[in-house]
C-alpha cells in the first residue's frame, strides 16, 4: 500500500512514522509513503500557498494553483482524500475499501480551508476524523494512514485482531483483561477464566452491544444483528424521555375548511393510531381535547370499550394504548392535568405545517427540553391549529415537510413522525 501525502510540513510524519507498527510495516514493504509539499510548487519565489479570501474575513486561504500542480504532478494519487471537519465521518467500512486499493493521496490541509474551486477540478472525496478543529490536516492524515495500513495483509501479527476490534462489526469493542487476575480487589469476570469458549463469545457479544448501546447507540442502526441480540439489548437500561412528553389531539380551536375557527369531529383512526404510536413510544398520556357534549360521549364510550368491555379481552395490546387516552375539554385543562401529574407546568409546543409567527423548536431542541421537564406538544385536527390554540403555545414545531410545497400529511401520520423525531432512540 502507497501513500502520497500532501502537506506543508512533511516533517510532521517522520517520528510516528519511525515508530511502533508503521515504521516495521514501513521496513518490510507493507506500507510506503511519498511527500508532496505545495510549496515547491507555488510559482513565486517566496513559494507562497495561501491568500486572503475573497470577501473578507479572517485567516487565509489556500491556494488553488500549488495544490493542483502538486496533485496533477503525483504519477499514481488513487483514490484522493481530503480531510475536513466539515466532512462526513471518516468510517471503519472506508479503511477497509482503501485498503484494498494499491496507492492513494491524503491531501492535508491548513489554514482556513482550501479555495474551493480544487474539488471542481479533482475527484476529491472528503471525511472528517471527528468534530474538533485543529491546525492543520497532518494529525487526522496520520489516523487514516494507520486505520488503512493496519488493515493491509501483513501489517498486524495476527491479522483476525482486524476484524475483533471496535466498528469492525458495527459495534463497539468488548473489554478485555489480562493478569493478575484479582487487583486491587477488583476480580477478573469469572467467565473468561472458565475455559468455555462458548460462554465466552457470548459474554463478549453482550458486552459489545452492551457498549455501544450506552455510548455510540446511533452504530445500531447498521449494525448486523439478530433476533438473540434484539432481545439482549430489551433487557438493558436505556433512557426513555418519552415519559415526560404528552400530545394533546385538539378538535377545538380549530381551522375548519373555511378558515374559520370552530370544533372538528372525532375519527375513530386517529384516536386507534395515535394512542398506539403513543404507546410504542412510552409518552406520559394522549390528552383529546373536544368540548362537544355528544363527542365527549362518543369518545368515552370508543376508551370504555377498548378497555373495560369486550374490546379490553379480545385485544389486551389495543387495551393498553387507550388507556393512555385522556378527555379534556380545553387545552388549558391538558395543561393543567400535565402539571398535576408531573408537578411542573409543561411547556407548550403547537404543530403547523405552516410556518408561524412564533418561535420555532427543532426535534432536537424539544428532545433537549424532555430532559429538563415536561413537554405538551399540540396537534391540530381539520385544517390545523386555529391561532387562538397557538396563543397559548411557547412556540412551534418546525413544519415536517418544510422543504416541500406538498405538506398536507393526516394527523395520526404527523404525530407518528413527530414522535419519532423527537424521541428516536438513534437505533
């Protein structure tokens, strides 16, 4: 594997380089490396690489012309990388396809960025090896040098020690120990001195997704499990800010088709749904807001059935969802039953797929709010929320479909997205 590797300060390399792994890979022809400087390659005789940019600001710039001569110079670049925090996340499943390639370029760089106009003119691919900001490219040019290398034939002694380590699964790393076995009083897991390899695996399996469940949970999502891993994980402790929302299903005050404020009808599929999806999700109560005498009974007799009569027998499952169902008369009577319950008033958040006059709240910011307090979050039937209802709202949800013209998503559908927008558990 060859590595060309672009950067101001080649010096950076060398005692990393002449180190540990890298510098016996280096030896035996593993790995090789070449280093390519802008500098020789700025055509002024100060052999200057960098400008003010264009339109002010502070720093500087990089300039265009030394980088694409030094990367137009370079006989085998491969695949270019340019690392940038502003990139995606550099991966384990990148290293393993650059490793697989025969040379490739790291281009490193410096002050406020490069002038744009590079990526225009070479096939460039970009990855960050994390959020912070640094100086220069140099320290995360070394990271990706050693995350590909080590996964080239050879590098590593034991080359399954590649595939037992921390995203090379998608999860993360179980813990390991060595001797003594008892330090400090502190004892080595029975389990890995049993001699059964068996329990063994499975104790490092379930400590593994024990791991990253607690620290990198978003690994989930593409992580390769199966049925016995699902149920492991139900059993561990996870946080469950769900308890500390409610939604309000508001029939009134209401925009009917006229644009007008008045009172909409109950649907029996709105109810089913949302209290369902409000189970699933673990909230703290569906409050259904509708002062209409003959609805209110309507709405007390579809919960009596579900979950005193038949209906509570036939399906224990649909029985739960309901029974989260609360009649109110009024929203402020939600607020009320929500401070009751949870001895804080919540704060109010109103849905629009329109964009209101008001202040708006992200997923993420209500999540944030879940964990100092409770959250009643507003649902408009018919035609939407009237402004009498967003009144009495701190703000409003960010519109679900903001960036499309068509927005006109039925309310058991928006507060299923809702829901899972604000309470995904990033798996």
């Amino acid at each position: 594997m060859h590595f060309n590797i672009i950067t101001i300060f080649p010096e950076f390399f060398a005692s990393p380089l002449n180190t540990t792994l890298l510098n016996r890979a280096r030896k035996s022809g593993v790995i090789s490396c070449s280093f390519f400087n802008p500098r020789d390659y700025a055509p002024d005789k100060h052999r200057s690489v960098d400008d003010r940019p264009y339109g002010g600001g502070p720093g500087m710039v990089m300039m265009i012309a030394p980088l694409l001569r030094c990367l137009r110079g370079i006989e085998k670049p491969g695949r270019i990388l340019v690392l940038s925090p502003a990139a995606r996340p550099f991966t384990q499943a990148q290293a393993r396809e650059l490793a697989a390639e025969g040379n490739m370029t790291i281009v490193c760089g410096r002050y406020e960025g490069f002038d744009a106009r590079l990526g225009k003119l070479a096939a460039l691919e970009y990855a960050s090896m994390g959020e912070a900001v640094v100086s220069g490219g140099e320290a995360a040019a070394l990271m990706v040098m050693e995350a590909v290398a080590r996964l080239v034939p050879g590098f590593m002694g034991k080359e399954a020690s590649g595939d037992e380590e921390s995203f090379s699964q998608g999860l993360l790393e179980y813990p390991h120990y060595t001797r003594p076995d008892i330090f400090e009083e502190v004892p080595v897991p029975d389990v890995l001195l049993s001699g059964d390899h068996v329990k063994i695996a499975s104790w490092r399996r379930e400590r593994s997704l024990e791991s990253t469940l607690r620290l990198r949970p978003e690994l989930l999502k593409e992580a390769e499990l199966d049925e016995g891993d699902a149920d492991f994980l139900r059993t561990l402790p996870r946080e469950r800010l769900g308890r500390n929302l409610y939604l309000c299903l508001v029939h009134y005050p209401v925009l009917l088709k006229t644009k007008n404020p008045g009172a909409s009808s109950l649907t029996n599929l709105d109810i089913h749904d949302i209290a369902r999806s409000s189970c699933g999700y673990g909230i703290g109560g569906l409050y259904i807001s509708i002062p209409l005498p003959d609805q209110t009974q309507i709405l007390q007799g579809i919960v009596r059935y579900w979950t005193q009569g038949a209906g509570a027998v036939s399906n224990p499952d649909r029985a739960r969802a309901l029974s989260l169902v609360r009649h109110v008369p009024e929203i402020a009577d939600a607020v009320a039953d929500v401070e009751k319950c949870t001895g804080q008033r919540p704060l109010v958040i109103g849905s629009s797929a329109q964009w209101c006059k008001q202040s708006v709240y992200t997923p993420g910011m209500v999540r944030k709010a879940l964990t100092l307090g409770p959250v009643l979050l507003l649902l408009g039937t018919s035609h939407g929320l009237a402004p009498e209802a967003m009144a009495v709202c701190s703000g409003q949800l960010r519109p679900l479909r903001f960036l499309d013209t068509y927005r006109h998503l039925s309310v058991r559908a928006a507060a299923a997205i809702c829901l899972d927008r604000i309470l995904h558990d990033l798996y």
